[in-house]
C-alpha cells in the first residue's frame, strides 16, 4: 500500500563503556548522532533536502544534550538549515517512540521522509543528571532538594517509588528468579552477541566513528566473550543499601553489574518513507511498520510493562505469539526478558538472538532504533517475516513495534 511506512535502513555506532575512557567518550554526542545520520544519508544516497523531520530520542537532556540536541546533530551532519528536528524523552523508549512517531507522520499523509534516531553518551552526561540522581530514574541516589516528583506524586503513591535497580530485584522477588538463572540469561547474551560480531552479523548496521585523535571505533566495546557463570557469580549485588536493606527486609538483592545493562555511548538512525516515495527515488524498503503499542504500567515495578504492550500489540495486530519470527525485548536487568518469556510463553530461542543490551549496551536514547536495526538484519539473515521490539522504560511504560520484513 503506497501509505504503508517502510524502512528503508538503519545504522549505529558501535556500543562503546559509558565511562571516562570509554570507546566514545571523547565525541560530543551531537556529534555522535551527526555521524549516523550522514552515513544513513550517504549510502542511500538521498539528498538530505528531502527529510521533512529528524526526530531523535535522548534521556538525559542537559549539558552537551541539551537544547534539542538532535537539531543541533543534524545541522552538525551537514543538512540543510530547512530541516527540523526534534528531541522527545520516553526514558528507555525514546527513539522506538520517535520510530513510531516518524512511521505514524508517514501513514497519516502528513509526510514523505523522516528520520527516526537517537544517541546518549553516559560517560559525557552521567545517568540521573537531568534529575539530579532522582528516584525512579535508575541511579538510586537521593539529592536533597531535588524531587522531580512533588507533593501529588508522593501522595498517589506514599511508601515512595525506587530505582529500577530496585525495581527488577522486586521482579525477582515476584516472580521467584534466583541468581543463578539470571546470571546465566546475562552469560547468553555475551555468548549470542560475541558469536554474531565473530560472523560479521554487525556488519550491515554498524558504521566506523572517528575519535578526535583519528582513531576509528568499529566494534562494540561492551560485548565480553570470555564471561562465565563464575565470573558472574562473583560480582556483588550492585543496588543494596543498608537504607534499601532495612526498607525491603525480604529481598535477597540478585542484581549485579554482570546481570544489568552497562552505561552505554551511542547513536542509532532509521530511514522511514512511505512506500510510494521510496519507489520513486529507486530505493528497495526492507520492512513495514506493521503495528504500535504503548503503555503504563505500575512505576514501582516500572520494567513489567513489556508484558501489557505486547499483548496489547499481539491483540491490535491480529498476531499471536507464535506467528512471530524473533523478539527483541530489551535487556535493561535480565529480570525483564525472562518474566516477559514466563508470561508470554514464547520460545526462548527467538528472544533476542543476538544477544541483547547486557552485551551490547544501552545508550538509553538509541536503544530503541538500535533495537530496531538488529532485529531488521535478523529476520533478513534468517528469512524471517515478522518480528517484535518492546522495552520497558522508567516511570512505568513501555512499547512495542511490530516489523514486516519485505
């Protein structure tokens, strides 16, 4: 159908450690993102003039991320001063949301070309610097005076809302996951994701990113192919405090840095059009924008919202389950895929089979296009049609895209 919205490509940087001396720690992330974007233009050889709308997701919106950084990244790529752009926080989600935005702008007539994307740097703009190390938004650090929640808020919700550290050692307090299974879903993910770099499975969504000192970044840093259950079980709990300990007296604090997505810099980029303007600039769409959801969902247990989109989804797409090809659920705290496996009652050997973000990072803004990329250049590997990207995100809500690939 010619209002059908496509995906023409995606591209990423490689996940480098969001700390000082990471990989990417010595690029701004506007110019992170501006090097995505003008390699997506680039080798599809598109007159940037013709993007009618760049948006971007991004969390953590101060410092070198601030005042629309996406704008600022696409003016730095070199499109032309005529192209807006815009920046949009659905914490975890942002640039799936920013997806589903660009693909709904397409289906409704409104436009032609957009680019969907996003980038964090996390070693350049520390998690929990937009709320000062608020609750709820991952950091577990209380700053006096900064409460981004205010009064209501605490009167909705009086014994307090938590970190999502906390949040996913709750999860495993409901849902009973020991250390041992979610120390060994976390070893999967290095295995998976160390296997497909060894077999170039990168190859097509990755692009080289040129330090200042000229040194080029073309692999992922985060992905450790030599982590053992051993070596996991070895780490400490990484959320208990003795505050947190005498507040949930029940926990047996599972969570650790091995079994958690690590602090991530990167930037992702998807070319979405509608299917007529792709054939008229000769350009092959690699899937379809089949279906959206998104949720809320309780913001104490702020990760189980995957659970609820996807059905969601499943409902308004006329799908099941087992129609499905792959799934990329996104790997915040390892918690996360394995309740929404019990729950879902899918096959475990279609969630995220190239590892996922405990392995290849999560640039909290550019999750969600590179969520997107990874799970496009699978289905194309493996002749697969149809797949699923969800992610849970801070506050309680998450999405969910259902693909076509063509």
């Amino acid at each position: 159908m010619s209002n059908d919205a496509v995906i023409v490509d995606v591209v990423r940087t490689a996940s480098g450690r969001g700390k000082p001396g990471g990989a990417l720690s010595g690029v701004h992330p506007a110019d992170l993102l501006a090097g995505v974007l003008r390699e997506l233009v680039s080798r599809n050889g598109l007159d940037p003039a013709l993007v009618e709308d760049v948006i971007g997701g991004c969390v953590s919106q101060v410092g070198e991320q601030s005042y629309n950084v996406v704008r600022t990244a696409l003016l730095s790529a070199g499109f032309p001063e005529s192209v807006p752009g815009t920046t949009i926080d659905r914490q975890c989600g942002s640039s799936q949301q920013a997806a589903a935005f660009a693909a709904q702008a397409v289906m409704s007539g409104s436009c032609d070309v957009v680019i969907a994307c996003g980038v964090e740097s996390m070693s350049r703009v520390p998690l929990g610097s937009s709320l000062g190390g608020a609750p709820g938004q991952g950091s577990g650090a209380e700053v006096p005076g900064q409460d981004p929640h205010g009064t209501l808020m605490h009167a909705r919700y009086p014994q307090g809302l938590v970190n999502q550290g906390v949040s996913a050692e709750l999860i495993n307090q409901q849902w009973r996951l020991g250390r041992g299974e979610l120390d060994a879903f976390a070893a999967r993910s290095h295995r998976l994701a160390a296997a497909a770099a060894d077999r170039g499975d990168f190859d097509g969504e990755l692009r080289p990113t040129t330090l200042p000192d000229g040194r080029v970044v073309t692999d992922d840093e985060t992905i450790r192919p030599g982590t053992t259950l051993d070596s996991l079980a070895a780490l400490p709990p990484a959320f208990r405090t003795d505050a947190l300990a005498a507040r949930f007296p029940k926990l047996d604090w599972h969570i650790t840095a091995g079994n958690s997505s690590p602090l991530t810099d990167g930037a992702s980029a998807a070319l979405i059009m509608s299917a007529k303007r792709a054939a008229q600039l000769g350009l092959n769409p690699r899937a379809r924008f089949h279906s959206f959801a998104v949720t809320g969902s309780d913001p104490k247990l702020m990760l189980t919202g995957v659970i609820p989109a996807t059905r969601r989804i499943l409902e308004r797409s006329g799908l099941g389950i087992d129609d499905l090809d792959a799934y990329e659920v996104n790997e915040a705290f390892a918690s996360v895929p394995l309740v929404w496996l019990r729950e879902l009652g899918a096959d475990p050997a279609l969630l995220n089979p190239r590892g996922g973000a405990i392995a290849l990072g999560h640039a909290l803004g550019s999750s969600g296009t590179r969520l997107l990329g990874t799970l496009l250049n699978h289905l194309e590997l493996t002749g697969g049609r149809w797949g699923l990207q969800t992610m849970c995100e801070g506050g309680g809500m998450a999405n969910a895209t259902i693909i076509e690939r063509l």
